[in-house]
C-alpha cells in the first residue's frame, strides 16, 4: 500500500467515496459505543467477587499485629497491607502508608501539603506567584487538572521511546520556580511506554535548583502487564537513595484496577524526611483509613505473587480487547501514511496519533458515528494538544465485537480527515 499523499486525484477521489460510504453505514445503525475512560470491565470486576462476599468468619477482623480493625487505630495502615504494597513497590514497608481507595486523592492531598504548608522546610508553594510544574505529555488529564486547581504554570516535556525528554528536564529544572513534576513511569497514559533504566538514573540523579522539587511517581500500572514479555522499570526509590535524592520522590498506587475501582486500596510510599512531614498531616486529616477493607484485601492477595497471579486473570481479558484494535488498525491505516500508534505491553491505553490538525475533526466524526472517545486534547495540559493530534483509545471496557466495530470507526474517520486535508491542499494549489 503507498501513502495516500502520493494518490492521484482519481485514486484519491476513489478511495474517500469508498470510505464515505463505510462512515455514512455506521451514521445510520445507531451506534452508541464509548472508549473514553480506562475503566475495568465487568468481567474484570468479577474476578474480586471472592473478596467481596467474605465474611468475619472468613478472615475475622484483626490485623496480624492484633489490632481490631473494627476500630480506631493504625494510621498508616495494616501491617500486612503496608508489607504487600511496599513489596509492589519495592520499597521498605515502615515508609508505606496503605490508605484509602483513592491514589489520586493522595496526589491531590499531597500537592495541598505543599501548597498550603510547604516541605522540606521551605515556604509554601502558594506564596511563589511563578510556580510551574513540568507536564510529560501526551499525559493524564487528572494529573494536570491537579495542577491547574493549584496554579502551577505547566512546562510541557515530550516522551519519547525512553520515556521523557531528560535533556530538557534537566535544562527546565534550573529554574527554582520549577517545583515538580507528574509521571506514570510504567506503561505511562496514554503512550504505554516504560521509562528505560537510563531515564530512571537521570531523574533520580536530578538536582533542581528548588529544594522542594517533587517527583509524583504515580505507579498506576506497575503490575498491569498484558503479555509474558512485560517491561522492568528501575526501582527509583533505591536510585535517587545512591544520589542523596530520595526527598525528590513520592510514589503513589493502588489496587483500582487490580481488585475494585471503586472499593480498593492506595497507598503511597515516601522516604524518611516526607513520611515525617505526611504524617503531622493525616494525624489532623484523619484518625485512620478503612482497616475492614485493607485486611480483606491481605486475605485475598498474601503476597505480591497472588497479586501477580491475579494480573495475569486480568490479563487474559484486557490482551484480546488490546490485539483486536490493534489488528484493525494495522489493517486499515498501515502503510498510508496518516496515522502512528504505539503497541504497548501492558496499562490501559492505545496512543493514536493522526496528522497533524486532524485530531479534533476526527474525534468530532467519531461521535457522529456513535463513537465516545476521550476528549480530543485532554492529553495535555488545559486540554489543548498544541498539533492536534493525539487521540487516546480505551479498550478495556467494551467487548472485543464492538471494539472491532469502534476501532473501524476511528480508522474510517481518520481516513476522511486524511482525505479532507488533501483535498484542502489541492485546493490551495
């Protein structure tokens, strides 16, 4: 197949009638199909059933130390919950906090702290009028949400195959008004690319001029492989510890995608100086977070390896759904030349790039059709992709029959905005 830049005017007049025609069949069936959140599917949520119905009789109600979890007590969590995070992780378990189901509330929480409070025994953020936040993109619309309630000016730094463009991390981070940054460091969303080794010395070897720089090393997917051959991401804990660093990072996750969206598990990791600082916090915030849950969680996953197991259930319905868009974007949009996409080895999203000032145009017939995706430009900061064109697919929830049918609506309305912007050009001409 040539690229459809070279395609003569008849060729090309051919082909947008034959893709025409396609779109116009999907406008008239009534298609009513949404990929715009990376939400599990039911049959996912199903296999934490067991966690679900047990009982007291099951897995009784106190901790491995002897705390009752009916009641108040253990700030930072269950032992064993602080144990079985800190082995995810890979950090010791006295610097784990196992909260809330939420880690984007710890995100967000953590970011007022140093807003409102300050760390590291600097003066709050909210009293530098030029704060700015480094912004990895295409990202994740909630971390620069979080930024912008806060205001911090978002400085956005490319990926690239390695992870994010470190030179220019490095050149940014001079400036003492730069005073962190939000990464998903393995199998970030939307790209699903692992940071290398390489990247993950860099930034644990970072220096920022603003000695209360943090690093929000949000670990969504640090379990969530689809394949056997999954990508290792460096332990940064025990990097930026090398470096004298280990202040810069605060590492976030959770079980949101491992047993209930809605009624898991976070936890978020810090080292000695910040778990200090995080604790004079929570010990005002809350008196402790809901045991009951966190030890029904330890019965159901013991180890890390039940965890992994668990994953690999997860896997065997995420991997069909990702090989179905996948295999028709291959079919319908290699070789033309109008659109890249990445194959990610594990996360929860497909990367799609399209050519440049397409993006909007293509997400706008997608709906026509029947199709939700996210919204064009929630990638990045303010919701504004300065090219236009990167689109984030969400196959998770859907069955793989309509994500077939979703993934030909997209490729049918990348196609037409290829073909409109030709026509404009021959126009020009």
């Amino acid at each position: 197949m040539k690229l459809l830049i070279d395609y003569s005017a008849e060729q090309l007049a051919l082909f947008e009638a034959d893709v025409q025609q396609r779109y116009d069949s999907f406008l008239s069936q009534g298609i009513n199909l949404n990929m715009a959140r990376g939400k599990p599917a039911p049959e996912q949520l199903d296999l934490s059933a067991d966690l679900f119905s047990l009982t007291e009789a099951q897995c009784g109600y106190l901790a491995e130390d002897g705390t009752d979890c009916r009641n108040y007590g253990l700030l930072y969590g269950i032992p064993e919950c602080r144990r079985l995070f800190g082995d995810i992780l890979g950090v010791p378990s006295s610097n784990v906090i196992a909260c809330g189901s939420s880690s984007l509330n710890l995100m967000f929480d953590y970011i007022a702290q140093c807003f409102y409070k300050g760390v590291g025994g600097h003066e709050p953020w909210s009293k530098n009028e030029n704060r700015k936040f480094i912004a990895v993109v295409p990202g994740y619309d909630r971390h620069f949400a979080i930024a912008e309630y806060f205001g911090l000016e978002m400085i956005n730094v490319p990926m690239t195959d390695k992870g994010p463009d470190m030179d220019m991390i490095e050149e940014i981070i001079k400036d003492s008004d730069v005073k962190g940054m939000f990464c998903v460091p393995k199998y970030s969303n939307p790209d699903g690319i692992t940071y290398s080794d390489e990247t993950v010395r860099r930034l644990a070897a970072m220096k920022p001029a603003a000695g209360d720089f943090r690093v929000i090393w949000d670990a969504a997917y640090v379990v969530h492989d689809l394949y056997d051959e999954s990508d290792s991401l460096l332990n940064v804990f025990e990097e930026a510890k090398k470096y004298g660093n280990e202040d810069n990072f605060v590492l976030f996750t959770s079980t949101s995608k491992i047993s209930y969206a809605g009624a898991g598990v976070s936890a978020m990791a810090a080292s000695d100086a910040n778990f200090k600082e995080i604790s004079s916090r929570l010990t005002l915030q809350t008196i402790s977070y809901d045991k009951i849950n966190q030890l029904k969680h330890c019965y159901f996953y013991k180890t890390v390896d039940d965890v992994k197991a668990q994953m690999k259930k997860h896997a065997s319905i995420m991997r069909p759904k990702f090989d179905t868009v996948l295999e028709v974007l291959e079919k319908e949009l290699s070789g033309l030349g109008v659109a890249s996409w990445n194959h990610p080895k594990g996360g929860y999203f497909i990367s799609l790039d399209v050519n440049t000032g397409s993006a909007k145009y293509v997400g706008e017939l997608c709906k026509k059709a029947g199709l939700t995706l996210t919204t064009v430009g929630a990638t990045y900061p303010y919701g504004n992709d300065p090219d236009d064109k990167n689109i984030r697919l969400a196959p998770s929830y859907p069955s793989v029959e309509e994500l077939r049918v979703a993934a030909e609506i997209v490729c049918v309305a990348v196609k037409l905005a290829a073909c409109k912007e030709l026509n404009s050009k021959e126009t020009d001409n």
